[in-house]
C-alpha cells in the first residue's frame, strides 16, 4: 500500500476530486489503496491505474489539468512539479486515484 505524504493544496484537490493523477518520483509502489497524509488528516482512495516514465511522458496535454488543477499549460504542470523534485530527471510514476465520495472524514468511501 503505498503511503504518501503531501502538502496542504494537494490534498485538498486529491479529496475534492480535483486531482485524479499523482505523480511521485521513482519506480511503482504496489497495492490497491494509496494512503495520503497530511498533518493529522488521512485520505485513502483506490489506485485505478498506475502509468512509469520520464516526466513528460507522464503528464500530457490531456491529462496535465488533473495532475496540478491550478495550472493553464503542460509546461506549467511540469514547471511545478520540477520544483518539488529539485534535480531529480529520473523516473515517475502517476497513480490514477478514484474520487472521494466525502472528502471531510477520515477513511473515505470511493465512486470508482
């Protein structure tokens, strides 16, 4: 079950149902659930795809809007997540996460 931390916007879009791709550095961590922190409050919603590759390959024009809700470009969603990953040109991997049913409790139901 892979377990992540994140900041405050990104997990205000991951329970609204804003953002539906995660994207996080590094090769695939298996399991079904993806569990989300962030300070005290936990999310868990179903992994219904993963996808691993370069940064671009990862986030396109048809999906960038869904990885950073916030964004206008590709280049933008890029631009973004290269700041959170200073350095690093290796691989990642997008977790396509299911939509929170209710995003203010703690173990969230799931719409898959």
């Amino acid at each position: 079950m892979p377990v992540f931390r994140t900041k405050k916007t990104g997990f205000e879009w991951l329970s609204s149902g804003q953002k539906t791709i995660d994207i996080r550095k590094g090769n695939l961590i298996r399991g079904d659930i993806a569990v989300y922190f962030c300070g005290r409050r936990v999310l868990r919603v179903k992994i219904t795809r993963t996808e691993t590759g370069r940064l671009r390959d990862v986030v396109q024009l048809n999906n960038f809007r869904l990885v950073i809700p916030s964004v206008v470009t590709v280049d933008d969603a890029i631009g973004y997540l290269q700041g959170l990953y200073l350095g690093y040109d290796g691989l990642f991997t997008a977790y396509y996460v299911g939509v929170p049913e209710d995003a203010d409790t703690k173990n969230v139901s799931l719409k898959v």
